[in-house]
C-alpha cells in the first residue's frame, strides 16, 4: 500500500497477482490460509484485517475468489465474538470450516467460523490451531484434535526434548519441529524436522541448527525451513 502497510493478495496461475480489498476499520490486511478450487473454480482465503505493525488483529476476514473471473467475489468481515476487539482466522479446510483466535495475548481464545453459516463460536482447543484437514483433525503446540472435540497431546518423540506441531495431512500424519539434546559446538542445541506417521515417529540425524517441518502432502513429502 501506499502508506507502506501490507496488503494481502491471492496469486493464481491464470490471473497473476490480485490485491484482497481492505475491511472496515483496517488499514491492512494478512492472508493465512486458503483452499482448493472448488467445483466452480472458486477459493476461500482467510486471514484477518490487521494494524500493519506486529500483525495485530482488528478482525477475521474472509475472501471468495473466482479463478474463473479472476474476481474477488466476496470480502466478509466475519467481526469478533462479544468481549473481544481483536480476531484473526488462521488456517482452513475444503469443507469451509476455519479456525482462528480472538484477543490479543499470545494464543488468545481459539475460535471456530463456518463459511457456509457464517456462525462464530469459541473452540475448546488448547493451543493456536496450525493446519486443519479436511476430515477436521487440526494440530497446534504438541495437541492434536478434531472437531468433535477429541483431544491428544502427542508425546516427545524419541532422542528429543521438545516438540512443536505444525502441519497434518489428509492422512492425519504429523510433521513438525523437536529440539535436540545435543550441541553445534558453539553452545546452540540443535533442533530438527520431525515426522509422525502410521509406523510411528521418524526424527532423522542430528544436522544443522534450527531445521524445521512445516507442511505435509497426502505422500508424507515436507517443507523443511531453517
């Protein structure tokens, strides 16, 4: 933007770059999350109208853009649940269930929105929710759930002494960040990628400081960041 806040914008093979339009009372904007296309060619993107410093929610939005058009067809925003002045929605499913915060403290009160009903209700999750799948199962700090409200806090994996959750495939298969008892030599303890799947955890060799697992495919294939 002009004002030199950020602005949220959806790339798409067709269409290139198009800028999601602002909402009432938020000089920026911040998209989290999206969907697949749907059978119209339309997608959901969420995220929240924002301050532009820190990230700071005002609001959770919703967009719905037609890759047919290349039009954004909607901007909802979906407001914050009474009591609370500041919400953002962080990850969605195909089935147009998303999930988000509302407050300013670090995890906040995690809330749950349906598109299609455009309900918003508190979620009893203990954690900020990261990924959501398309059977309902979310990840989030060392808990995974579901949206029935099943609960499991996963235990450390082996040879490590912290875990963090990041993503879950359509599996239910895990990926994420543990740290590691052991040194670089410069007095930095090591963390790496780790993996859960149906033969249990994978925490692969000691390697460079600060690797991390953020995203998993159907094949259990992962992003890894530093």
């Amino acid at each position: 933007l002009d004002n030199g806040l950020q602005h949220a914008f959806i790339y798409t093979v067709e269409h290139g770059v198009v800028e999601l339009p602002l909402v009432n009372g938020a000089p920026a904007t911040q998209a989290m999350d999206l969907t697949d296309r749907d059978e119209n060619g339309e997608i959901i993107i969420v995220g929240g109208g924002v301050y532009g410093v820190h990230d700071y929610a005002i609001t959770a939005v919703i967009w719905r853009f037609s890759t047919v058009t290349g039009e954004v067809l909607e901007t909802r925003d979906v407001g914050n649940l009474p009591g609370f002045d500041e919400g953002k929605l962080f990850v969605v499913n195909n089935n147009g269930i998303a999930l988000g915060k509302q407050g300013e403290n670090v995890f906040g009160t995690v809330t749950k929105y349906d598109v299609h009903t455009g309900e918003l209700e508190q979620f009893g999750f203990p954690a900020l929710p990261v990924d959501l799948n398309d059977a309902g199962q979310m990840v989030g700090g060392t808990y995974v759930g579901d949206l029935d409200g099943n609960l499991t806090q996963m235990s450390i994996p082996p040879d490590c002494t912290s875990l963090t959750l990041t993503g879950i495939n359509s599996q239910g298969w895990l990926v994420g960040r543990a740290g590691r008892p052991y040194s670089d030599g410069a007095g930095r303890r090591l963390a790496n990628w780790v993996r859960y799947t149906d033969t249990g955890w994978h925490v692969p060799d000691p390697g460079s400081p600060w690797d991390s697992g953020f995203a998993m495919n159907t094949r259990g294939d992962i992003t890894i960041g530093l």
